[in-house]
C-alpha cells in the first residue's frame, strides 16, 4: 500500500517579479516500510519537499495524501496532532531542549501525545537502552557526545510510534565515523520496526545503501 502519494506537488515562494518556484508540478508515491534516500545539490528544493511532506509547511497547489486520505484538508491543530503521532523528525542539528537531561527530552512527545508521566517514561527509557544510551539518561544535551546527541533526537522522534520518520541530513554535523554509526542505526531502526524512512543527504554512498534513491534536480525529482 501507498503511505504518501503526492500529486502536482508545487511551491512557489514571493510573488510577481520576485516569485520562486522552488518545487515543479512533483507527482511521488512511497511505500510503507521503504527507505527513501533524496539527493541533490543545495537549493533544489529537498528540505522544502520534506516539511511539506511531514506537514510542516503547506504547497502552494497540489496534495499529499497520507493513506489516501488529503493531508491538507485540515487545519492547523488538526495537523499539529497529525505529525506528533504519525511522524518523526530527525534534523541535521538535534534541537533538543538544552534545559531537559536525555530521557526527558525524549518523553516530550509521549507527554504532548496525552500519554501519562509512567506510560512516557517507560517507553523513552526503552528506546534509549536500545541505542545505547541506557547509561545516560539523566544527561543534558550539553553533557553528551554529538553522536548521542543525535541518537536522542532519533529515538525522540520515534517514541510514538509514528509511521514515518523523515530525516534532513541526519548524519550532516557528524564525523564520518559517527555519521555512520547513525546511519546504521536508522536502518536497524527501520529493520525492527518497518517504519518507511525518507532521508535527505549528500552522502551518496550512504544514499547508495537505502532501498531506493530520488535525485531532485531545479524543483524536480526523478529515480535512480
């Protein structure tokens, strides 16, 4: 089955003289359980496709359908709850709440979602152990490695479950070493649990490793 069908996808940014079209009239389908890799230079468009996908941001014509249902039919509060339980998102900086140690950042989601203070904590403490940070639970951000940082703000975006786990350079701030590591652990991730990944990188090799790869070139995108 379809997860996301996208049709006629475009977005345009300012108006007359000054107008951009950053995405073209983009039609995509992605499977659930797929792992997407997107590529291509700055500019073209790729982190503008994935917020629109993960409902971030709205297009300016087209849809997106999430099991064929229009995304964009609701409105703002109904889109909020949308993405905290269907889903994650994992950026090229981890943007956790320096103020919060590992687990609670992680439980944040959990707690927005409605889920109780013992309901959250059980399932960030969990996820946590299973990326290898059982030892650093009561760490703040600032007191953990870039590499868990990360792995943080990835299980962060896994703790409800969601259906899709977006990505934007996810191993971008990383040395090549760490980065890896990562990588490895999202598609361990996605092994474990057949969540569809869609992830934007310039690492082509790393590109090379997912199950299919999209090339987005002046606004649009085509397979490899």
């Amino acid at each position: 089955m379809d997860l996301i069908t996208i049709k006629g996808l475009s977005k345009t940014y300012g108006g007359d003289a000054k107008r951009v079209e950053v995405l073209k009239s983009i039609d995509l389908s992605i499977k659930k359980g797929e792992t997407v890799a997107i590529v291509g230079a700055s500019g073209v468009g790729k982190s503008t496709l994935l917020n629109i996908m993960g409902a971030l941001d709205r297009p300016s014509s087209g849809e997106v359908l999430y099991k064929n249902e229009p995304l964009f039919k609701y409105d703002d509060k109904k889109l909020a709850a949308f993405r905290n339980r269907s889903i994650g998102f994992v950026f090229q900086f981890h943007h956790l709440l320096p103020e919060f140690t590992a687990l609670e950042n992680v439980m944040l989601p959990a707690l927005i979602g409605g889920a109780s203070p013992v309901e959250a904590r059980s399932k960030a403490e969990a996820l946590l152990k299973e990326v290898g940070l059982g030892q650093r639970l009561s760490h703040k951000p600032g007191e953990l490695s870039g590499g868990e940082q990360q792995r943080t703000a990835m299980v962060r975006a896994l703790v409800q479950g969601p259906d899709v786990l977006l990505a934007d350079e996810p191993t971008g701030n990383l040395d090549t070493r760490t980065g890896e590591e990562v990588f490895e652990l999202l598609l361990a991730l996605n092994a474990s649990r057949s969540t569809t990944m869609v992830i934007v990188t310039h690492n082509e090799r790393l590109a090379g490793r997912l199950t299919r790869r999209l090339k987005m070139v002046d606004g649009n995108i085509r397979e490899e």
